[in-house]
C-alpha cells in the first residue's frame, strides 16, 4: 500500500515543500524494506556467525581463506614467503577489507589468525589476549605445526600451477580426496581442471573448445550464406544459429585422428552469451554423476597400493594422464555404444501375446488348499540368505577382498593414473591384516569426513544478538546492553525526547502518504539546531540586501544565510 500510495502522492506536486527538488525522495516504509532487504542479502552470503575463531577448537576440517594482503605470493621462487590460512569468521572480522582466496575445505587445520604466520599490523580481533585478558589485539602467537600447505596458498591451483581468477575461469574444478601431503608426494587437497587430469594443457583445450569465429559485413545478412555446409550455415548477421557444442567424442575423435582438434573445424558453439557457457569435459573423463570422489595421479603414485582397486567394484577403470591414450579409449567407448545402437520396441510389437521365454515363472505366495504340499514347496526356492552360514562358505567370505580384485591393465602399470570412486567405495575396501594400516592412515577413506561449520546466523527476529551479527537494530540493542547504566538511561532519556519530535515531524507525512524529501529533514533539524526565526529573518534580510546591491547591508544586520548546517 505505501508504494501504491507514494507512487500516486508524488505525481502531484505539493505546493510550497522543500521535496520537490529532491531526486532521492523515498518513504519511511521504501527504506525500512530495502534496509531489510540488503541485510538479507548479506545474511544469505555470510549465512555464519562470524565472532568466534576456530582457534581454541583444535585441528578441524573447515573453510579456509588465504589472505594476500598480508601473505601476499612471491614474485620469484626466491623470494622469501609464509603461507597462511585464516578461519571463516577471521576471515570476515579480521581480515575483511583484504585481498582474500577462498580454499574451501581443508583436513586438520587450525587458524594461523594471530600467530607469527601473519603480520603484527593485522591482530584477531576475536580471541583474548594472554597479556591483556581482553577480547582482541592478539598477535605473535606460535603457529601449529601440524598445518600443511600447499600452492593453493599462494593462489595457485591443479597441476598447471595457474593463478586462479575467478572472473575468468570457466568450469567446474574438482578436489581431490587428498592421501598425502606436497611434502609425501601428494597434492594436499588440490583444486584440477579436468583437462589438466587427463593430459592436456590449458592452451590445448582452450583451442580445441574455442568458438568459431562469427563474420559480419556492415551489419548486413549475407543471404547466400544459408545454403552454404558446415560452420558457415550458422553465420547470420553476427549471431550463432542452433548449432552444438563441440562434444567429447567429437574431440576424441579428432584427437585419435591425429589431425588437431579446433571449435572450428568440429561445431560451432551454441547460442547464448560467452560468459554463460559451460565448457564440456574433455574425452576420457567421467560424467560427474558417476563418481563421488577422486584421487588425482599424484597421491595415487604416492600411494600404489591404491591402484589395486582401478576397475573393481566401488571404483572407475583409471583415467590415465595421457591425452592420446584417454582420447582412444573415449573413441572406443563411443563407438561401441554406436555399434550395439538399442532400437525401441515397434507399436506393432505391443499387441503380441507374451510367451514363456520372456517371463519368469512366479514364486507362490501362500500355498492352496488344493495343492500338493510336497510339490509346492518344492518349487520354492532357498533363500541362502536366511539359512546358517556353512564352514566352506565362511572360509570363502574370509579370504580378503584383494585376493579377488581384477589385475590392472598393463598400461596402468606403466602411466599415471588417477583414481575415480563411486559413492560407495568404501564398502569394497579391504580391511584385512596387511590393508588396514595403510587405510588407517588415511581416516576418509574409512569413514565420511565432517566438515566444521559455525553457528548460523539469527534472522533478526528470535533470540538475542551479539555485537557484529544480526541486523543494525539488533547490533544497537546489544551495544546498548553492554553500556553502564548512567549512560544507559542518558541515552534512553535522550533518544526518547528525539523519537517524539521526530515522530510528531514524520505524522503529517505519513497521513498523507506523502515522501519525504532531503530538504524537509534538512530544515527540520535546522529548527532543533537554532532559532528558527532568527535563521528565516535572517534569510530575508540577505536576500533583500543582495537584491538592493547593498553589500554591507545598511539596512540589515549584516548576516547572511549559511548554505547546510
């Protein structure tokens, strides 16, 4: 209703009010609803508390940020650098105004906010100091030794070792599961690009995916273009026409070829805006919902009791570091999928009778009355399941589960390899004597990972607020409470006297539905300031003295009005 109202009040002009010159006019109601609105915003992109640091929590697996303001990364391998990593409510408390990257989820990690890792001009503002025993200024802190880092630190990511920008990139990076340290031979959790996994460069693929490029003559359409095969079909006035993306087994096919593989030479892109475009995934690798973890080639070779379990139940066949050998086997998968080609069953075929050899015999239920009970139970078959277990088949189930694996192909033995894993690997896993220790050492392959997360963030609405969280309101009621009482009840007695005089300003207003402008506020406060009369006389008096010319104002008492407060 307030909009409603405000969008009909303005349109007629309000005779002799200082808002009609106002560009920003807006109602009580507009401000408090966008106020509302933009605190919502900030609630759905900091969802978290963020006035506790993770610190005093011990090793956790949780959000880090690195903080290239403070850590910024060396310009050359020389260059003296401490990599470093802050929680999520340092992150924003802390370091709020700084260059920040965020790593997402590492294992076992404490904040290294405070700590000799991180400048002295940057203190955590949320734990209490040893010297003081105040909340803040902590700095120089021993750092845990048992943090690990890696190049994600320094804004590095994948094996490519590229700087990560997030306004350019494109795609979908995936994490590894991590079983071993840059120190142990493995990548500590790092981010890769798919093509990077399966044996391409950057520049490699980007070429290979690359958009046609698009001629245009003087905004004019060429016709006779139309008829014309290939790319150049799709060329009609600067815009693509309905043409796909260049897919992996069209850029497995190139590869195997030997010819190069160019955006040009296969499809052009599909309509749509650059920055929308999702790239496919290279030849070779798997679709995302088929694997829920991997292990990328680094920690698979840091650990080669892992490969045993390539292509075993639980686990993709291995997905090699070598372009041309995942190309050929992209290339073999899509052509046996187009010599097998499933043909639908004919309309004509749903009418035919079923016959026996299609349809299995059913298991009777409940036996009849009139039924033979020898012949009938007979017929049923044994659910092994519910009957005992007998001495050979328990001697089978004990053999481990290693023994039974498949053995891996001969290229896997030879070329790196990373290590796909469907949701339910672990449950193919051996655990026998000489396999459960290494699995020991590497706690998230024997059970899913928790993930620390702080405390989410009140709505505003429910619960009290603590200084820093919540909305300004809220944050004023909490400041307020922490005050001492004289000033408390000060400060309640004067906002009291001010809410009166402005609310007795703003009646008039909002009974008429009319906004109000910078103007009406400005001259309101000019009253509570001075005399108001006294400031109108005065404005009179210099106006009558600059139209007689009078600069000294003879007449006058020689003020003039001061433009503001």
């Amino acid at each position: 209703m307030a909009e409603s109202q405000s969008s009909v009040m303005s349109s007629k002009p309000r005779s002799g009010s200082m808002s009609q010159a106002s560009q920003s006019s807006q109602t009580a109601a507009d401000f408090i609803k966008e106020q509302l609105s933009l605190e919502a915003e900030a609630r759905e992109a900091l969802p978290y508390q963020f006035d506790t640091c993770t610190r005093d929590l011990g090793p956790l697996r949780q959000s880090l940020y690195a903080c290239l303001t403070c850590n910024p990364a060396p310009a050359s391998a020389a260059q003296q650098y401490t990599p470093a990593a802050v929680c999520y409510s340092c992150s924003i408390s802390c370091h709020g105004e700084h260059t920040l990257v965020e790593l997402f989820n590492k294992r076992d990690f404490i904040c290294d906010c405070g700590t000799s890792r991180i400048p002295d001009m940057t203190p955590c503002t949320l734990r209490p100091s040893a010297q003081t025993g105040r909340k803040g200024n902590v700095t120089g802190e021993e750092p845990a030794r048992s943090n690990k880092y890696n190049q994600n630190f320094r804004n590095r990511f994948c094996g490519c070792g590229q700087d990560y920008d997030p306004h350019q990139e494109k795609g979908t990076m995936f994490q590894c599961l991590g079983l071993g340290s840059c120190e142990e031979g493995g990548c500590g959790e790092d981010w890769w690009h798919p093509e990077c996994l399966v044996g391409f460069t950057r520049e490699e693929y980007s070429n290979m995916i690359e958009k046609p490029e698009v001629e245009e003559s003087n905004g004019t359409t060429d016709h006779m273009q139309i008829d014309k095969p290939g790319t150049e079909q799709a060329e009609t006035k600067g815009h693509v026409a309905e043409t796909a993306r260049p897919g992996p087994t069209a850029i497995a096919a190139a590869v195997t070829n030997g010819n190069g593989a160019d955006g040009n030479d296969i499809a052009a892109d599909t309509v749509g805006e650059e920055g929308d475009d999702e790239p496919p995934l290279p030849p070779g690798f798997p679709d995302e919902d088929d694997f829920d973890h991997f292990i990328c080639y680094k920690c698979v070779e840091a650990n080669p009791w892992i490969k045993q379990y390539a292509g075993s139940p639980g686990f993709l066949p291995p997905i090699y570091h070598d372009k041309a050998i995942t190309a050929s086997q992209a290339a073999l998968l899509a052509s046996s999928h187009t010599k097998s080609d499933p043909k639908k069953r004919k309309a004509s075929d749903e009418g035919e009778e079923p016959t026996t050899s299609n349809l299995e015999v059913p298991i009777p239920v409940k036996r009849q009355k009139s039924e033979d009970p020898s012949g009938t139970l007979s017929s049923i078959p044994e659910d092994k399941t519910s009957l005992p277990i007998t001495m050979e088949e328990r001697e089978i189930s004990e053999v481990p589960k290693h023994v039974s694996l498949p053995p891996l192909p001969p290229t896997a033995l030879t070329t790196p390899f990373s290590l796909f894993l469907k949701p339910d690997f672990r449950n193919h896993l051996c655990h026998c004597d000489s396999c459960y220790p290494k699995l020991k050492t590497h706690p998230q392959l024997l059970e899913e990972e928790d993930t620390y997360e702080p405390p989410v963030s009140d709505d505003g609405n429910e619960g009290v607020q603590s200084v820093g969280t919540g909305s300004i309101l809220d944050r004023g009621e909490a400041a307020f409470n922490n005050m001492d009482r004289v000033r408390a009840i000060q400060g309640a007695m004067a906002y009291a006297h001010l809410k009166d005089k402005v609310s007795a300003f703003l009646k008039p207003f909002a009974e008429s539905g009319q906004a109000v402008g910078a103007e009406d506020v400005k001259a309101y406060f000019e009253k509570l300031r001075g005399d108001a009369k006294g400031i109108q006389e005065a404005a009179g008096d210099a106006k009558a003295s600059r139209e007689d010319g009078d600069e000294g104002g003879t007449g006058g008492d020689g003020r003039r009005e001061q433009s503001g407060y």
